[in-house]
C-alpha cells in the first residue's frame, strides 16, 4: 500500500542530494521492515492519534495557559495515556505568571458608531474602566511605527496596519509577529494610549487572532489588541475619509504563580533504556478556538506514533519519551521547565522532534545532526521518502519547546509540513477537530512512528562528530 500510493512522485528526488554528500548508513534489514511496517499502519488507520485530538478538544476544549482548564486537561491526558498503557505516566509541575482576557470591546465612536471585532493580546494591560477614547493614528509596519515622533503619537490610538505573507514553511509568521510583540510598548514609549494591530495571519474572515506580546506590566506597555482583517480594512478606508475616533476597553485577570505542567510518558527501552529519544508537542492552546490544530494535532501525532511503537511484540532499545508541553504559548515556558528539571541528563536525551504545525501533510524533513551522523540521515530520508517527504538540510529548528535541548546540543528534527493554510487557522476561534485531515493527519503519526523507532531500535550516535576522510558512517 504504501508503495503503491507514492512511490511514483519519488523519481528523481535522490538526485538532490546533500551538501554534505554522505551515503545512506545501512539500517538492518528487520529494523527497515519495522519502520515500513508500522508506517503502513498509521497510514491504513490510526486511530489512536486522531482520537486522542478529537476527545482532548472536545471534552477539554481550550486550555488557557496557567487556567484551570490546562489544569483539566493534564488530568485528562494522565488518564488517558494510562489507559493506552504508556509506562511511567507523571506531571512536572511548575507555576507561570498567568493572564486572562475579561473584556474586550471596541468600537468607533466618530465620524459614527460601529463596532469593532477585536481580541486582546496575551500580556496586555488593562484601560481604565469604560476604555480609552481617542483619535486613531495609522502605520503602515511596524518599522513606520518605530520611526515616529511622539508627536504623532502621543494622546492617540495607533492602528498598525501591517499585513501578513502567506508561505508554505511559515515564515511570515516570524515576521508579522514582531508587531504583535513591540506594538504596546513602541505606542506607550511615544505616549499612544492602546494600540490595535492588524491581526496576525492569513485569513480573512472577522475573526481576530491573538497571541503573546511582550508582557505589557513587565515592560511597561499599554493595552493592546488585534482587529479582524475585515475591520482592519474598514478603518483604513475610514481614515481616507477624515478623522477617526475609537474607543478600546480591555479588562484582563492576572495572578503571579498559576499552576502548569509537562506530561510526560514513556515506552521503555531496553538495553539501552537510559537513553532517551523525545518526541513532543504542547498541551496548551488559546481560549479562542479548541486549540485542535493548535497543538492537539501535534499530541495527537507523537502519542499516536509512539502507541504504534508500544505495540510491536518487542520494546526497541532506547526509551522513547512522550512529552506534552505546558504554557508553550506564553512564552514556551514548559519547554524551559522540562530542561532545568533535566539538566543533569541532557547529554542522554539522543534525539529531540516537536509536532507544533498543525495537521497537514510533512513534505521535507531536515535534521540537525553531527557533522559526522549525515549518513544517518539520509538513512532516515530514505526511510520516509515514499510517503512523499523530500529530502531537507542539516539547520533543522526542531520545535518550539525542544529549542532549549536543539541549543544544549541535542540532535533535532523537523519533519517540515505544509503550513500554507496554518495561519488561516491558528490562534482564531477558527482553530477547531473538523479542520483536521485524517489522511494528512496519518501520513504524520506514520513519519514520527518509523523515525522515532528507527532513532530508538539501531542505537546511532546522532551526536557523532565529522571523521577524517574516507571514513563517515556510509562506510561502515
Ligand atoms: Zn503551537
């Protein structure tokens, strides 16, 4: 089946190559036909993955960093992956500074009244009660914004302008997000009362996207709030017919050491059990949507493929270690709980991969391995290329939350998927289960099933440093 789905879009592609031209590591022939085994196993129907999301985003529903409902849903994920029958089940607790959105109102008030859609961004400060009430000011970027005059700005609301590019890895994201994060504190500095920004994301319904920006108290920033596009348009053609005042009301909820946690669960290895190989995502979302693609996709991925191993008549050798992050999405903050809570043991974590993209089919997969360990590599390129993934380079990011343990030298993937519709959907009350592709979904569990137990089964040194001439692991 798997063969005959994808094998004839693969011509050629072994012809790219890599820059650093080292033959594919022989894997042993049984461990290849485990790993082409359980891909098609995922890909003929997981169900595990898929269900996990379903049942996580419908019978948690949104789970707000530090709330009580992230609270519910770490119980619900220690039931359910014992249930599954992963071992060494547990929660690493730490506490987060939490924020909460209460109100969030605006609307025009001259040249005449009409509402606004907004949403406040995570970390803003409250208005005074009844909102702030002003004259807008519009930038086209931000860079406009930061060349301003406090003249300009001062005693107004600004209303950056700036659009989002849609790309396929994503990268317009990092760039819109610049906005979303200094806007407050850039209109504060020159004395704006509130920013609102053009939401960031792509699409173009009126549904505004929210996510992080610096926290406004830490920073000294006012309120800030994203509007939809369409009345992000409306404004803009408002102020090409004169004067425009708004008036923004934000009321937030803050508190100093909420509660969150990494949940962590484990197939253990065997003679090789003290070595582990971690595939993550995060557990928390925000509270606009159900935080299905966002990331309950991404849980779903990594606990579907490491079911699928757990499964096998035998355990591989390395560990394999499940952890669903917490507070990743303000200010991946289980990400640094996980590796100050394992510092002393970083040089045993072997490998590293996060799902955090949503749910849409992988078409490259890039790694980040030791000069030395590029023949495993293209091994595992090899491994995953029926299922029509392309062959990637050696700079792999890895993943939000494993970005602590990719900078401690920890060897890290990433299985690239299509992002060009993510961020119509991600972070908007948009972000719900019927946006996920069960096919697309399965042909993820059935990448992270085979890369997980090939990194796990053959015990390679992913670490391993370059070698002189003549003698790379191809050789071997
Ligand atoms: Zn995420």
């Amino acid at each position: 089946m798997l063969k005959s789905l994808l094998a004839p879009a693969l011509t050629g592609v072994f012809a790219v190559g890599s820059a650093l031209a080292q033959s594919a590591a022989p894997i042993p022939e049984d461990i290849r036909d485990t790993a082409e085994a359980l891909m098609e196993r995922a890909l003929a129907g997981d169900e595990v993955g898929l269900k996990f999301v379903e049942d996580l985003t419908t019978e948690v529903g949104p789970r707000l960093a530090g709330s009580e409902a992230e609270a519910r849903a770490r119980d619900w994920a220690m039931r359910e992956l014992k249930e599954l029958n992963f071992q060494v089940v547990r929660t690493e607790d730490f506490t987060i500074p939490y924020w909460s959105r209460v109100v969030e109102r605006a609307e025009v008030v001259s040249p005449a009244s009409q509402s606004l859609i907004i949403t406040a961004l995570g970390g803003s400060t409250a208005t005074p009660e009844g909102g702030v009430e002003a004259e807008l000011v519009r930038f086209e970027s931000m860079a406009a914004l930061e060349a301003a005059s406090a003249e300009e700005v001062s005693g107004k609301i600004v209303f950056l302008d700036e659009p989002m590019t849609r790309t396929m890895d994503g990268s317009g994201y990092g760039f819109a997000v610049r906005k979303r994060r200094n806007c407050a504190a850039a209109t504060t500095e020159r004395g704006g009362l509130a920013c609102l920004i053009r939401s960031v994301g792509t699409q173009s319904h009126r549904m505004p996207h929210t996510g992080m920006m610096a926290r406004g108290q830490a920073v000294g920033a006012g309120p800030a709030a994203a509007l939809s596009a369409p009345d992000a348009d409306q404004l803009a053609r408002l102020m090409e017919r004169g004067p425009v005042t708004v008036n923004v009301n934000i009321q937030v909820e803050t508190a100093e050491d909420a509660p969150s946690g990494n949940i962590i669960a484990e197939v253990p290895g065997t003679d090789l059990a003290d070595e582990i190989v971690l595939i993550g995502c995060h557990l928390d979302s925000w509270d606009l949507g159900t935080g299905a693609i966002d990331d309950g996709a991404g849980c779903g991925i990594v606990v579907g493929a490491a079911k699928l191993i757990a499964e096998l008549p035998s355990a591989p050798r390395r560990t394999i270690r499940v952890v669903l992050y917490g507070s990743e999405e303000v200010g991946l903050l289980g990400g640094r709980a996980y590796a100050d809570t394992h510092i002393d043991d970083l040089d045993k974590h072997v490998f590293a991969a996060e799902s955090d993209f949503g749910a849409g089919k992988i078409w490259r997969f890039e790694t980040r391995f030791g000069e030395g360990a590029q023949g495993y590599a293209e091994a595992l390129k090899e491994v995953l290329a029926p299922l029509g993934i392309l062959p990637g380079g050696n700079e792999a990011f890895g993943g939000p939350d494993i970005g602590v343990l990719r900078m401690a030298g920890v060897p890290v993937v990433t299985p690239r998927q299509n992002g060009e519709d993510y961020f119509d959907l991600h972070h908007t009350p948009d972000d719900t289960f019927d946006k996920i592709d069960p096919d697309e979904f399965r042909q993820n569990v059935a990448a992270y099933a085979a890369m997980t137990y090939i990194v796990a089964e053959t015990g390679w040194d992913l670490r391993k440093a370059a070698e002189p001439e003549g003698e790379g692991v191809g050789s071997e």
